[in-house]
C-alpha cells in the first residue's frame, strides 16, 4: 500500500524505534512507516490501518511492537480472535502484564465474559499500573453487564478512582461506564448527575458524555447544514414556479395579440369585399391561425445544493 510522501518512520516511539534496530536499516524504515500509518488510521480508519498492519507484519513478525500494533488493529474491527492471539505473541515476546486488560476485553468480544471475569482476578492485575488497573475495572463491569449482572456491574466502577476529584487521562471514560450503568438499572437521577461529572472531565471529546445529557434533558439538535439545504431547495422550487407562471403569462398575452391582429385582418379583408364585390364574391379568403409555444427550458438555480 502507498505511504503518503510526510510519513518519514522518525514519527514512532522511541522505544518501539529501539526494537526495530534488531533489523536492517532499509526493512526497518519500512516497517517504520507502516506502523506510523496503523497508528495514524486506526480511529478514523480501522480497516486502512489493519491493512498496513498486515504488511508490516509480514515484513517483521518477530517484533514484538509489531505483533501488538497488529492485535490493536484486528481489535479495532472487532476481530478479536485475531487480535487476541497477536497479543499473546507480543506478551510472550515481553513478559509484560500492559495488554491483560486489551486480552480480557477480546475474550467479551468473544462471547466470554466469565473467562474476562476470571483474568480480572488474575494476579497479574496486581502487576498493572494505575491506568492499567482502571482499564481491568471498566472490562470487568462490562463483563458483568453482559451477563445481565447490573447491581453487580455498578459496584464494580464504584472505587476511590471515580470518587476522585482529580482528572485523570481515565476519569472521562470511568465515569461514563458508571453512569450508564446507573441509567441501565433505572436509576436515572443518578445516571444523570454522573454523566454530567463525565462531561467536565472529558476534556477531549473521548466519550459522547454530552449528547446523553441532552438527551436526558430532552435537548434536540438541529443540523443547520440540513436545514439551509432545504431552504435553499424551497427557494429553488418557488423560482422555478414563478417562472412558470412568467411564461404562462407571456404565452396568453402573446396568443390575445396574436387573435386581435387575426381579427384586424378579417375587419380588413370584409372592406376589401365590399369595394370589390364583383371580384370578390367568387374568392374565399383564409386565415391562418399561428399557435406559438414557448419551447424554452426553465432555468435551474445552478446555485441548487
């Protein structure tokens, strides 16, 4: 696949550039560039950067940064055999516990959320960081929610890291899942006030805290877009009317002209006859009657969107 002409391979982690130096200079630029573009299209563009993934596995499978950037890419379109076994390659090649929370999460994908449940108690929990840590706790409610365990899902979120008032690089995100596992279970005064502590501390738009508040309070958005095109058709649509009823007119008008000169023209020929009656009475006069279309087409607002 092309590699836009910006992407130099300098752009990935200093880390991951350290792997790579395992590899000749020319295949590691190229496996450079292919992980830079995985990383660039994953949210915008999850098969394009699955896509490039593939390559640089191909290109380098015994990297452990590229095993992981191919299970996140297989994660992001939902395939999570895939991205599963990619991430026990990467561990394996490591020894690191960072992709426990990732792993679980592909086992909900695959329909099991016990097995998700039972890595959540895992010692190797124990082993994450902070965010890490977080991460297991969102999984592990959401494995609970899958096995219709609302109560059981709502007091699994509730820890000292979303009574915190401290913004977090997680707190958006944690405080979502709570909230909408607080609206799942009906209790929706609750559910609201929680999304509305989302929304302050989602700083980068990571969640759609927002809408759901509105929603709760009943707030419709209109497309403005949406609503300019359509009046601008309605304009469209009312000029082309009234150039019909233009022509229309001018039409009539013209046809009243045309048989008031049709009956000059009889008043002209009657005197004629009278004056020459000897000539006249044997001779028949006729009239033609021109009818005149106006074949123009009606113009179109080119403006029209």
């Amino acid at each position: 696949m092309p590699i836009p002409e910006d992407v130099t391979g300098e752009e990935i982690d200093k880390d991951v550039r350290q792997e790579l130096l395992s590899l000749p200079k020319g295949l590691a630029e190229d496996v450079s560039k292919n992980l830079v573009m995985v990383a660039r299209l994953i949210d915008e563009d999850p098969e394009g950067a699955y896509a490039y993934s593939k390559i640089a596995l191909r290109l380098a499978s015994r990297v452990a940064a590229v095993r992981e950037a191919a299970g996140f890419a297989a994660y992001a379109n939902q395939k999570y055999s895939e991205a599963l076994a990619e991430f026990r390659a990467a561990r394996r090649m490591t020894g690191s516990v960072d992709l426990w929370p990732v792993m679980a999460d592909c086992e909900r994908g695959l329909g099991r959320p016990e097995k998700a449940l039972e890595m959540a108690g895992a010692a190797e929990v124990h082993k994450l960081d902070k965010a890490g840590q977080v991460e297991m706790r969102l999984v592990a409610a959401g494995a609970r929610r899958d096995m219709d365990q609302l109560d059981a899902a709502i007091v699994t979120l509730q820890s000292p890291e979303l009574a915190s008032n401290t913004v977090q690089p997680w707190t958006a995100r944690l405080r979502y899942a709570y909230a909408d596992a607080l609206l799942a279970a009906g209790r929706e005064d609750e559910a609201r006030e929680w999304f509305a502590k989302a929304v302050e501390s989602d700083k980068d738009g990571s969640t759609d805290a927002s809408d759901r508040l509105a929603e709760m309070d009943g707030v419709e958005f209109v497309d403005a877009f949406v609503e300019d095109d359509d009046e601008d058709e309605s304009d469209t649509v009312t000029d082309a009317e009234a150039d019909v009823d233009v022509d229309d007119d001018d039409e009539v008008e013209f046809q009243d002209d045309v048989s008031v000169a049709d009956e000059l023209d009889d008043e002209d020929d009657g005197i004629e006859d009278d004056k020459d009656d000897a000539v006249a009475e044997s001779k028949e006069d006729v009239v033609k009657e021109g009818v005149i279309e106006n074949d123009a087409p009606l113009k179109e607002d080119d403006d029209k969107n």
